[in-house]
C-alpha cells in the first residue's frame, strides 16, 4: 500500500493529543484549545453524517471568517463531505447560481445571510443550518446539532486524492467556475510552506483574508496543520488600528496580506504606529495581487527586521512562486521563483514552444497543488492544460537569472494600433505619482486606433492632479503609444474588486465603454 498522507481532520485529531491543551484557534473573545477544536469538529461531522450526508455529497456555506467555519472544514474533512465556502459578500443572484451549480445538499449560513439561501429557487437542499442565536424558519441550529450529537472520530473511508473543497473563482472573465481541490493538494502545500516558510508549532498567524479563499485556506490552516495557534479576524472589514492591537495584544509571528491591506496600514501615521509594540511580528507575505516597489519597501520600513515574502499562485495552481526576504531588493519587482520542490514553471508563445529569457509568454505550471477540474467543466478543463501543464491565463517573463516576473492577465491586454499594450506595466508607472493612491488602466474603443488606453485612478486624501498632469506623468517613463489618451478619477470605494483585491477590469471597460457582454450576466 501507498503512504497515508494525513488530511486536515486527521491530524487535527492527532494534533488534539499532542497538544490538547494549546490554544488552538482564538475569535475575538472566543478561544479553543486543540482539545476542544477537535472534539466540536468531530460532533460537526457526526451531526452532518445524521442528516443524511455522506462522502462526496458538497455542503454550501455562507461564514464569515469565525470559529464555525474552522470547524465545518475540519468536520467535512474528518467525513468525506465536500466544503463549498461561498463569498458573503456577493449579490443573492450570485450566490444561488454557486449553490445550485455546485449541487450542495445541504446549506450553513450566518442568521443575517439566510435570506440568500432559503428560497424556492433551491429545492436540491434538503437541510439548511444557521449560525446564531435565532435560526429563521426551516432552519437548524448550529450549536443545538453539535449539542446533540456524539463526540466520536467519524468512521469513514478517506483518501488523499478525495475532494474536499469547492472553491469558486472570482469571476474576473466571466461566470465563477468551481475549481475541485483534493485533500492532497493542501497536504502538500502545508508541508512544503512549512518549508519553504520556515513555520512551526510555536507560531501565531492572524487570518484576515476571507476563508472562502484559496489564500486563507492554504496559509491559515497550515499553522493548525503543524500544531500552531490560528487567530480569525472576521473579514467584514479592514481597520488598520484594529490589526495593529491584535498584533501586539496576541503576540502574532504571521500574517498574510493583499497590497491593498498593506496600504492602508501605511496611511495610518507612522506617530501613531509606533505607540504599538510589532516586533512580534517575524514573516509577512504579500500575495494574490500585484505589489508594487515603493509599497513593499515602505512595509519593510514599517516593520523593522521582518521577513517579507511574496508569492504568485491562483486557486487551480496552488503556490507557483516564491520571492524570499533575501531577495525583496534586488528582485523587487520579481514574483520570485518556483516553490521548494513542488513546482515546474514555462513560458511559453502562442506556438507553444518556450519563449527566451525577457520575452513575455503564457505561465504555465504543474505540480502537487494543482486542482482535480472545474466542476461539471470538462471543455474548461481541458483548454487550461497543455500536455499536463496548467495556464491561469498570465502572461510573464523570465530573466537571465530564472526569477519570473508577472506581465499582466492575458485576458487584460490592450491592442492599441497594432501594438501590445500590458495594463500593470502603465498602472505602475502612474502609481509613482506622489498624489495616486491606486490605478488601473483599460483599453476603450477607438475608431482609428482599435483601442485607446484610459486610466481609472484613486487619488491619496488630499491629493489633487488632472487628466493631463497624470499623462504628462508617464511622458518618459513609458512608450507614447503606452500612455493613457484619457483619464477617469473616480472613489476607492467605486473601484470594482475581488474579494481578494485584484481590480475587476472587465467591470471598468463595461462601465466606460468597452468589452460588451463579459463577465456574468445581469441578475
């Protein structure tokens, strides 16, 4: 027989023997040791298990990031069941298209999200829970199931190479698909990041992203994989202050950040940032969208000695790359290169041969990260693999020393007269202007030059600049074909975002004229 890889509900229950009275996962006023942790899980598992569900059957659930939702992913890995965590932000439109095309049979919500999820367009659900004191009608209670159920390891026949979690994309190119991870997929990343990382049992990770992310998922769990404490921040907003008290009330040695986190930590003052003891703090990363130069060696500046990282990946690959502390200068701008022992990287031309060292090509990736399928997708499946080898759609660039370096979305391109034109690269540059807080740039229609370019920009509080100030900005610092014709200023809070921050562009070319039709239909 092949080796066992135990999953997340495993060695959670081997965990909760070697340190059964260890904190384990801490919200707000809320603690549980592994002791504890485990032993609701496994009255989670069992309850689900009561209600008629079994391995392989996909549960919905729509949590903010809480001590419940920590425990539905060790209960459904403890059991067989497939988690399908849905963002509780989305429109009620776009969650009842990923419940019914993700076939779950069963659906736990907070009590203020049971709007979304009780209603005749779902007759496939046979059980709703709620979490909260008062469950609206047709509704289990969540502590009241728990409360009923035994405490006993769930029996049941598992594999690594079984689903466990059904994550749906964001959408930036058009409908969410569901992309199909195994148990193996996250064992491997948990081992490697141990790693690749450096981390331990005695590490704190504050989890701030959603954990109905990929991102959260990997990191967050990692630490209750090697026995470490996990603090959850519920992910309704962020408050710059409020992470900087958590850090140094908890003692955090991790965390994992979007720029637009790290950001908006640095408006806050560096006067009022130093009456907070950080130097608890020992690795940060930055991940799951572009960070720009002068905002990473600005957060290397705000926290004095840190190890800063960065990597690339996306919910079907997994961590593909990994820019390490040692190398945030003289790779700045690099997403590094491939992670320890895990991964395969090509660039490759449309003929799909590799391209030479400072030629922008197609990212491909393959390794044990990789996902199963897009579900119910098998046309979708198949057209992001080449010979074994995946594409999130990314074009980058090699250099001569094998550091990678993300150009930009393939789907974001802009053709202006012929010539190529990566949005990142010019969304860089009008970054560098001491009044922009954040750019993005879209192609628009054109009669005569098929496209011309356009620049969505957020100015700093304060800061003032017009149309022609920001294109005379990038004179010289970007090719005139490249510079934008016209310039849109608009909010931060206008600028349309994923969960995880990665600007939605087709949202801006359908909202300034362009790009007919993409994305998901209206509601």
């Amino acid at each position: 027989m092949g080796a066992h890889w135990l999953n997340l509900g495993e060695i959670t229950a081997v965990n909760a023997r070697k340190f059964r009275d260890k904190v384990a996962l801490r919200e707000n006023n809320r603690t549980l040791t592994f002791g504890q942790l485990n032993l609701r899980a496994n009255r989670l598992a069992n309850a689900l298990t009561s209600l008629g569900l079994g391995k392989g059957d996909k549960v919905s659930c729509l949590l903010e990031n809480s001590i419940e939702i920590v425990e539905l992913y060790l209960a459904t890995a403890k059991t067989g069941i497939v988690i399908n965590p849905i963002n509780f932000r989305l429109a009620a439109c776009e969650v009842e298209y990923i419940i019914t095309n993700s076939d779950a049979k069963a659906v736990i919500a907070h009590e203020e999200f049971a709007r979304y999820s009780v209603n005749e367009h779902l007759p496939g659900i046979k059980n709703f829970i709620s979490v909260g004191d008062n469950p609206p009608p047709g509704y289990h209670n969540y502590e009241t199931l728990l409360a009923a159920a035994p405490e006993d390891e769930p029996k049941a026949e598992l594999n690594p190479q079984d689903p466990w979690v059904l994550l749906y994309t964001s959408g930036t190119t058009g409908k969410p698909k569901g992309v199909v991870r195994s148990h193996e997929s996250y064992i491997a990343f948990y081992l490697i990041s141990a790693v690749d990382f450096g981390f331990g049992e005695t590490d704190i990770c504050l989890n701030v992203m959603p954990l109905c992310h990929v991102n959260s998922t990997f990191f967050s769990f990692t630490f209750t994989y090697l026995g470490a404490s996990l603090y959850i921040q519920p992910a309704r907003r962020f408050d710059p202050a409020e992470i900087f008290d958590i850090i140094q009330r908890e003692k955090i040695t991790f965390i994992s950040l979007i720029p637009t986190h790290y950001n908006l930590m640095l408006t806050v003052p560096a006067e009022k940032r130093k009456l907070y003891e950080l130097g608890s703090i020992r690795k940060l990363l930055c991940s799951s969208a572009p960070a720009r130069r002068e905002m990473k060696t600005a957060v290397m500046e705000m926290f004095k000695g840190v190890e800063l990282y960065e990597a690339y990946g996306s919910t079907e690959a997994g961590i593909v790359t990994v820019l390490k502390p040692h190398e945030q200068l003289s790779k700045l701008c690099s997403i590094g290169r491939e992670s320890c022992g895990t991964s395969l990287v090509r660039i490759l031309g449309p003929d799909g041969r590799p391209v030479p060292a400072g030629v922008a090509g197609e990212l491909y990736s393959k390794g044990p990260m990789l996902f199963d399928e897009y579900h119910k997708l098998p046309e979708k499946t198949a057209q992001s693999f080449r010979d074994g080898w995946f594409s999130a759609g990314d074009m980058a660039r090699e250099d001569e020393d094998g550091y990678y370096y993300i150009v930009d979305r393939k789907d974001n391109m802009i053709i202006t007269g012929g010539e190529n034109v990566y949005p990142s690269e010019i969304e860089a540059v009008i970054a560098g202007h001491p009044a922009v807080f954040d750019a993005a740039v879209i192609g628009v229609p054109d009669k005569i030059w098929g496209e011309s370019i356009k620049a969505v920009v957020i100015l700093r509080e304060g800061g003032t600049a017009s149309e022609a100030e920001i294109i005379n900005f990038c004179a010289g610092k970007a090719a005139s074909f490249k510079k934008p014709k016209t310039v849109a200023f608009i909010k931060a809070a206008e600028m349309p975002r994923t969960p995880t921050g990665k600007i939605l562009h087709r949202e801006l070319r359908r909202k300034f004229g362009s790009a007919p039709g993409a994305g998901i239909e209206p509601c």
